[in-house]
C-alpha cells in the first residue's frame, strides 16, 4: 500500500491537560481496539512485540528498531495555565457511609485517599503532525478520537475536527534547514543519524509505543 506524505492537524474546541500525544501510537491505539488488541498492559508486564499491529502509516529501520514515520507533535501554545484537581471525603458527608465504614476511614491511601494535585493546560487552538501515512484510512481512524491529553472525561481536549492534507516535503523525521536537517521525532542514537543533525538533545527514552513502558526505553535523540 502507498503512503501519502501528510500534514495532520487536529483542531481542539477546549484546552488540552498535560503534553498532546504522538500521533503514530494514538493511531496504532485506535488500530488495536478495531483488531481486539487493546488490553490495558500494566508497566510490570512486558511490553508487546512491536510491529505487530498494522497501520497506516509507513515505518522504517533505524538503529536496529522499526520507528513509524511520524513527526511529534507541533503546537504553539496561546497561554499555559496550571489548574488542580483533588479530592477528599468531606466529614460533612461522612454520614453517606455504611455504619461499618464509619468506624475508621483511611484518607491516607485506598479508596478514600486525599488528593491535591497540579494539571498544567494548554490553551491552543491547533495541533499538528507531519507523517507518511495513507490519508484516507488515518482520517478514517481519527475521526473515532474525540479528545486528547489527560483529564479528557473532565472535558478537557476536546476535539473539534480532523485534518490531513498532502504536502510535498517529508518531514517525519527531518525538516530541513541551511544548517543541516533538524530532528522532528525521537530516534535511536545511532550511526544511522545524520552527521550534521541539528535541533537535538540526547535523553532516554522510547522512540515506539507504548512511549511509556520501560522496556521501550533507550539511549535516544528528542527534539529541542
């Protein structure tokens, strides 16, 4: 199957909580709940052998490892607020409880744990994304993705609609420049990396979903 080389925009009708998502694993996410692959893995669980769900979207060798062509995504944040969510059993509302449960409530841990907690927002109007990817079916799967970021059932995130047009300049990876290509994703540190690279810092990390499970992580190049 051909890939298109696309922008993807994804237009937001409220603030989005947190950082915005890399578009390759939401897509893949959306892909394994079509495919019934969409058990929730829990980080003391080995991560799933990675290539095994297909996409739409074009992935490539590097450093030894499958990475989508995917840039990250790209936002300019209008204004950065920072609100909390929380909560706490009021004594007020004690009486709601069994007479069983009265007898001594743990606010410390468990069901009635006490919470305060900061959630930084995001107030922007767009968000995009550079990929080799069909269009058509990557549109298709994101119209099913109606909010982004955390705290998405609190309505933050909200999408307003999907947008993917072609472009003729890949840049999933690199973006050009007059000083040499300038890294848009995370990528393995490896010799594969071009010489004169720019635009990079070097971390540890994952450079494929799930982002966040630690067998994913290695010596790699972020975007800076």
């Amino acid at each position: 199957m051909s890939r298109d080389i696309i922008k993807v925009s994804c237009h937001l009708a409220t603030p989005i909580a947190g950082d915005p998502p890399m578009l390759d694993a939401l897509i893949e996410f959306e892909m394994a709940q079509r495919q019934g692959k969409a058990e929730k893995i829990q980080r003391s669980e080995p991560a799933p052998v990675y290539g095994e769900i297909h996409i739409p979207m074009l992935r490539q060798q590097i450093g030894g490892l499958l990475v989508p062509c995917c840039s990250s995504p790209i936002m300019v944040s209008q204004r950065q607020t920072t609100e909390h969510f929380g909560k706490r059993l009021s004594v007020e509302h004690s009486n709601l409880l069994s007479p069983r449960q009265r007898k001594k409530v743990a606010m410390g841990n468990a069901t009635y744990k006490a919470y305060h907690l900061p959630l930084r927002l995001h107030r922007v109007d767009r968000i995009v994304w550079f990929a080799r990817a069909t269009r058509r079916h990557t549109l298709k799967l994101l119209k099913s993705v109606h909010s982004i970021g955390k705290k998405r059932s609190q309505g933050y995130g909200r999408v307003d609609r999907w947008e993917a047009e072609r472009i003729e300049a890949d840049l999933s990876w690199y973006a050009p420049s007059d000083r040499g290509p300038v890294l848009m994703r995370p990528l393995p540190l490896c010799a594969d990396l071009p010489d004169n690279l720019i635009g990079f810092r070097r971390d540890f990390g994952a450079v494929q979903p799930p982002m966040w499970h630690r067998d994913r992580y290695i010596e790699r190049v972020v975007p800076c």
